[in-house]
C-alpha cells in the first residue's frame, strides 16, 4: 500500500475508502490516557504492570435525500465504534471494545454491490490508521477484539428498524475478519524475515530516521473459535488477495507471545477485557484461589499472598480454551470468535527492567520453589511481626503533622467550569508507557467522567424510525457539543473510491470463459 510509512490524516484515509460523491459526516472524541487495571495479573509476589487506557469513539451520520422542494434532509446516525487503547512499557493494545450501525445507510439508496462496503471501510479504515499511529519503536502492538453476534450494541431500538441488517454470528466472524485482514497485508510476513546473516550480506537496512518501519514490520492474524477444530475455524478466514499466497493466519491464540511473564500460571497470560467472555471465565476461576474474597491484591490485577497463582480445575491454556467451549456464550447455539493482529517491529529493544516487575528468571525460580516447599508462614512468626510493629507505632514521641489547607472555593468553582477540551493538556505527548501525538486525538479530548456521560447520553436515545433517529440525532449533537464546549465539532469527508460493478457469473475475482463449440462450415449459396 502506498504512502503506509507516512503519516496521513483519518480524513484523507476516509475519502480514499468511500464511495465516490458521497457526502460522509463524523465525530470523533477520546480521552487522554489514564491509570487503569492491569490487562494480565500479576504472578505471585509481583506487582501488576503499570497500565494506561484511553478511550476513543468514532460516529458517522448522513444526510439523505430530499423527499420535497420544501424539506430540508434530516441527519442520522449509521455507524458508531468505541476503541479503548491499552498501553504499557512494552507492549501497545487496542481492543474494539463495541461496533454497531443503524440500517439507515439504505437511505442513502447506493448500489447493492456498495451498501455495506461503507460500513467496513470506516470500521477497517478507523483501527488501521490508529495501529500505525500508536505504534511505538521496538513495542510490540496487538489489534484485539471478540465477535459475538447481539441485534444491538450502542444504538437502542435500532432492531426494530426493518432496513437494519443483522450478521449472524458465522457472519459477524467473516466479517471482521475480512475487517482486519487489510492490516495484515500493509507488512510483511513473518516468513519472509531473513535471518541476519543474509540480511547482512544484501545490506538490508533495519532503520529508517530511527523509527520501526511498516515495511520491515512484520503482522500475523489469529483465530480462535472455541469448540472448533483447525480446519473448520480456517472457513472463516479470508483468502490471500493474490493467488498462491500462503495465509496470514494462524488458528490459535497469541498469548504467549503478548505475555509479559510467559513463565507465569495461565491465569497471568489471559487479558482481562471488560464486557469479553474471557474475563468473566477468569473471574469465576478465580474464586478458586485463597483469600480471593479478602485480599485486595486480586482486584488491582494482583494474586493473593498466600496463593501460587494456580487454579485447581485449570492448568493450561490449552485446558482453558477447552472450558471456553461449554460457557454459555459459547455453547448457546452460536459461536464466539477471538480474533487478533500481532504487529512485531522489526528490532524489537531490550526491556528495560522496571522496578515493579520481577525478571522472568527470577519469576520461574519463585514459581518452582513455590510449587514444591510450603511458602506460608507460621502463625507465631506472623503473631511476633505484628506486636513489634504496634510496639513501634504506640510509643514513643507524636510526631506533629500540620494541618493541609484546602484551596478556596472561588478556585474550586472555576476549576469545575473548564471545557473538557482542556483535559490531559498537561501530559506529554511520548512517555516510557504511552504515545499520544495530537493528530490522533478526538475533535473533543473528555476526561474519563465526561466520556462516561456522552456514552450514556448515546445509550438513552431511540433509533426506531426516521423520525426518532432524526430526533434523537440531533439530540446526541447537541448535548455533546455543550458537554464539550464546542459548537460545531464534526468534519464531512466525501468519497472518490470508484466502484467497479462484477460481472453477475464472475465470482472470486475469476472472470468467466465461454467455450465455443465446434463450428461447420456454411456451404456455398448456388
């Protein structure tokens, strides 16, 4: 793909996605990064890792035809996707946490060959251009999502709209599937990676002004459907683009690869996503481990002291994705697909060690000696630590703390009236644990209580008929726009992607051969 390396705006991306002439409009607010729980537990006497999570969401509405001279079209809402970007000192991930359209896009009244093309292309188009914005020197990135077919995600009512098309849940899998497999073909193979020496024989440069190239980067997709076999979870995987091209995707989990600490329980490789079937697994798991009612550590992404990370029932991962299969979400009639891009650059840099977190060698001699000596302390060793600490605490001199003055409440009223647009001003834009450039932020930058209020503020609307979804539109803009202190926050982008319509016989791209038959003759006329 030209011009992958460079850093190009979402409005020109959009454009080159959408169909010709066709008037687009979008919102985009996000939130800057914020300490959040940790993705992945925390093996047993470690810390969990240092976690930042930022939210974004993209809408897109348009404007249908005129029904009469006198009318003026009414706005409505189509599509609308939420990405919460995770981000660590080593590794990038960006979950699409919830995707949901309207059906109104038949208003539009485009062809058939195009009526879900948009959709797909803004979807596609949106993740892709904040994987290669994200994507930081020497990190890895991972695109992560699971595919469980609902009638209706963000918009309310939006079912009973006749126009509104529903996947199933093979379908929703094909489909995102068919979503992300462009992001895999803007880097290589991780097969087509020499290794050093012939690299260094053809002189092959690793660097480019000191960034990790798309080019030299190397992407993987994978697939799990739980309770599937091999080779009927590769039925929903798209084939190459060009013929006799290996496939980009592998049907088993990355886990291993995206871990911090591979040599951890299986408990401490699974993510913890919110709303995702796995995390409700883990959390019933769990309950399987001592002290997991009473000791905090397990909420902040921890393990209990006195527990070795070990589950009772499960011990793999394989075990894990084995259970996965009679859970009600998938077991129920329908499938659940987990679906991920790894992106690994092309060197990836040493890991610092960070404080908070053990060595893996370390890790794997306390989890050994975990396993096989007795690792609790003994009542009366514990009973002589405390009475030592009260005897600290309860003699000798007080020492005096001076009373903290509070700020005025002039300063705290006027503090309470900034606009959102002036949240994580503050932050920088690169840090050991994050990359937030300014190109790659919303219209409206909410803090995370603000965001949460446009959510809810989308969640109370209806979307049952024209009018309601015109209604309720204009509602959503409206009150996002006071929230954010801006009055006009969007930006329409028009499309110039031509479409080429298929002959009605060609199918796959395999244009059809007529055969003639043997052909006599004609005699003479005397």
């Amino acid at each position: 793909m030209a011009g992958v390396g460079a850093s190009r705006s979402l409005k020109e991306l959009l454009a080159e996605q959408l169909p010709k002439d066709v008037p687009i409009t979008f919102y985009h607010y996000s939130t800057p990064p914020s300490k959040s729980s940790a993705l992945f537990s925390a093996p047993p006497h470690g810390k969990p890792e240092r976690t930042y999570c930022e939210s974004q969401t993209l809408a897109a509405s348009i404007a249908p035809k005129k029904l009469a001279a006198s009318q003026t079209p009414d706005e409505l809402l189509i599509l609308a996707i939420e990405v919460l970007i995770y981000t660590t000192r080593n590794l990038t991930t960006i979950f699409v946490s919830k995707a949901d359209s309207t059906g109104y896009i038949s208003e539009l009244q485009l062809p058939r060959s195009q009526s879900s093309s948009p959709l797909k292309a803004i979807c596609g188009t949106f993740v892709s251009w904040l994987a290669r914005e994200r994507q930081r020197e020497g990190k890895k990135l991972v695109v992560s999502l699971f595919a469980r077919a609902q009638d209706q995600y963000l918009f309310p009512a939006s079912i009973e709209n006749k126009n509104k098309h529903v996947l199933d849940d093979r379908g929703l899998v094909k489909w995102w599937c068919r979503v992300l497999d462009p992001i895999i073909w803007e880097y290589r193979a991780e097969e087509e990676r020499k290794p050093f020496a012939g690299r260094l024989g053809e002189g092959e440069d690793r660097t480019t002004n000191g960034a990790s190239s798309p080019l030299t980067s190397t992407a993987k997709g994978y697939l799990v459907i739980p309770g599937y076999e091999s080779y009927d979870t590769l039925r929903y995987v798209p084939p190459p683009p060009m013929p006799n091209t290996p496939r980009r995707w592998a049907t088993t989990h990355p886990l291993l690869q995206i871990a911090p600490h591979p040599a951890a329980p299986p408990r401490c490789l699974v993510p913890h996503f919110p709303d995702d079937p796995k995390a409700r697994f883990l959390d019933e798991l769990d309950e399987e481990l001592p002290d997991r009612g009473t000791d905090a550590m397990v909420a902040d992404g921890g393990t209990p002291s006195r527990s070795n990370g070990q589950w009772k029932s499960v011990r793999t991962l394989d075990q894990f994705w084995d259970f996965m299969a009679f859970r009600q979400e998938c077991s129920s009639g329908r499938i659940v697909g987990f679906i991920w891009v790894v992106i690994t650059p092309p060197k990836p840099s040493i890991p610092a060690e960070d404080e908070d977190t053990p060595s893996q060698q370390s890790l794997s001699q306390s989890f050994s000696r975990i396993d096989s000596q007795e690792t609790i302390t003994s009542p009366r060793r514990r009973k002589t630590r405390r009475r030592k600490a009260e005897a600290k605490t309860r003699y000798g001199p007080i020492p005096l703390v001076l009373p903290k003055i509070k700020a005025s409440s002039s300063k705290l009223s006027t503090s309470s009236q900034v606009s959102s647009n002036s949240a994580g001003k503050t932050l920088p834009e690169t840090s050991p644990y994050w990359k937030w450039p300014a190109s790659s932020r919303g219209t409206i930058c909410f803090s995370t209580k603000n965001y949460d209020r446009a959510h809810e503020v989308l969640l109370q609307q209806t979307f049952t008929n024209h009018t309601a979804a015109a209604r309720s539109t204009k509602k959503w803009k409206e009150e996002i726009a006071v929230l954010g202190g801006l009055d006009d926050w969007s930006f329409t982008v028009t499309g110039v992607k031509e479409y080429v319509a298929r002959p009605s016989g060609a199918s796959n791209g395999v244009t059809p051969m007529t055969v003639m038959g043997v052909r006599k003759k004609r005699k003479p006329v005397e």
